[in-house]
C-alpha cells in the first residue's frame, strides 16, 4: 500500500511540474501571456513608435507594426532580419513579419509588420520585439493592446 501512495505521488508529482513547465517555458521565452493593462514600458532607443500603442483599444486588427528609426550610427544595420525577433502572445512570429517599407519622414524610418491572416480576437494581447543595433547593443520592448468586440 506504501509503495502504491509513493508511486502516484510520484506520477502527480511529474505531471504537476510537467503542466509547469509546458505554461513556463514559452512565457519566459515568448514575452509572456497576453494580460489585462498597458506594460508602460518607454520605447528604447531606435524604436520611434509602435502601433497599436501600449494601452490602446483597438477594433478589427489582424497585427502590429514597429517604426524603427535609422539615423546613423544607431541604426539596425543592413541586416535587421537577423537580428530582429517578433513575439505575439507568447508565439515566435518573425517569419509572418512583412512589409520592410522606408518611409521618408523628418527622419528615414523602417516600419516592419507581422500580420496574420484572421483578425485578432478580442481581448488583451501581448507584442514583444528584440532587436540589435549596429554596434551590438541588444534591446527588447513589451507591449500590451486590446481588441474590443464590435457587439
């Protein structure tokens, strides 16, 4: 009977840490679940704004976009896309990111997207982009945007 007890406290145990994990992982790794509430996060350096913006509502989007300005010497190189990662809610998105458009503004900007193919559900969701610059400085930047129902 004893070794009956310890063999299930045992397999609980297991799953109880294997559920852990399995929430665990792509969190940490991902920028988190979606949550309720704006991260309130300051933009870092390079990134002149993204949209929607950390706190907004929203109604009928399907995605994100980052303007990344490219002044000299602090720009994302010639090479962004290897440097340059996209989280949405907690899944890797880079390859689903689209559209490296320059735009001349006061300042030359690169507005890079990841957009999916249906409209993004609502309630909160979370973005998360990481990036290099030229000189190798390695920035990250959360945000978080609500999609509200029409109804």
């Amino acid at each position: 009977m004893k070794k009956l007890r310890r063999i299930l406290i045992l397999i609980f145990g297991i799953i109880l840490l294997a559920s852990f994990l399995v929430w665990l992982i792509p969190w940490l790794g991902n920028g988190g679940w979606p949550a309720s509430g704006p991260m309130g996060n300051s933009l870092p350096q390079n990134i002149q704004h993204v949209s929607p913006k950390d706190g907004d509502f929203v109604e009928e989007i399907s995605g994100f976009c980052v303007h990344f300005d490219y002044l000299a010497g602090s720009g994302m190189g010639e090479e962004s896309q290897k440097t340059t990662r996209y989280f949405f809610d907690g899944r890797h998105v880079t390859k689903h990111v689209y559209d490296s458009v320059d735009l001349e503004y006061p300042t030359q900007i690169r507005e890079l997207c990841y957009g999916q193919s249906d409209l993004i559900g609502p309630g909160w969701h979370t973005a998360k982009v990481t990036y290099e610059d030229d000189a190798g400085n390695q920035f990250e930047h959360t945000w978080r945007f609500q999609v509200v129902d029409e109804k």
